[in-house]
C-alpha cells in the first residue's frame, strides 16, 4: 500500500497489482468499520463490497451504491482526497439515502 500512496504522492502511476492489492486492502477494511449490507462500494475492475448497517437487500442491486476508479478510491480511503471534493469533481458516483461515506472516510 505504501508504494501506491507514493505513487499518488508523487503523481506517478502506480503498479497495477500494487494498486489492485491496495483497492482490496482498503475496501475491506471499510466493511469492517461500516458493517452492514445497505451500500455496494464498487472500484471497478478490482473489487466491490457491501457495508453500512441498514436494510439489507437480497437480490439485485443495493438502495445505495458508490463507485469510483482505483486511483480516487485509494486517495479517499487514505484521506488525500475529501469525499465532497471528490464527489462535486465527478470522481464518485453516489446514489441512495445511505450513500455519503465522508462519515467513515478517510479509514483508520
């Protein structure tokens, strides 16, 4: 994880495994700090999961879901990037009531 946050640092592309571990490193660790089942975070090609307690849905897709590309959501996630700024730049897609992760970014 460290050589993507340089890489981010540093405005060079970092290595796609690397950012690929990255995305699923920290995606799971959303999950454990925002339980639940009521959002789908997306980071599309890499991984998704569902967190935030709420209604849980079953079949389909969530009431809520967020998606974003690998490079915004490590950013977020390590707090180089604000959710509103991200969110107003058009570097996250978020829809539904439960939606808004500022409360739960950037992870600890």
């Amino acid at each position: 994880m460290a050589e993507v946050a340089a890489g981010l640092d540093s405005g060079i592309e970092p290595d796609r495994e690397a950012l690929r571990t990255a995305v699923r490193a920290l995606l799971d660790r959303l999950a454990e700090v925002a339980p639940g089942r009521s959002v789908e975070v997306r980071v599309p090609p890499y991984a998704a999961v569902q967190c935030v307690e709420g209604p849980r849905h079953t079949r389909g897709t969530p009431s809520s879901v967020v998606e974003t590309d690998p490079l915004t959501w490590v950013a977020l996630a390590t707090g180089r990037l604000g959710w509103r700024d991200a969110v107003e730049a058009g570097r996250v897609q978020a829809s539904g009531l439960r939606s808004d992760l500022s409360g739960y970014l950037p992870l600890r």
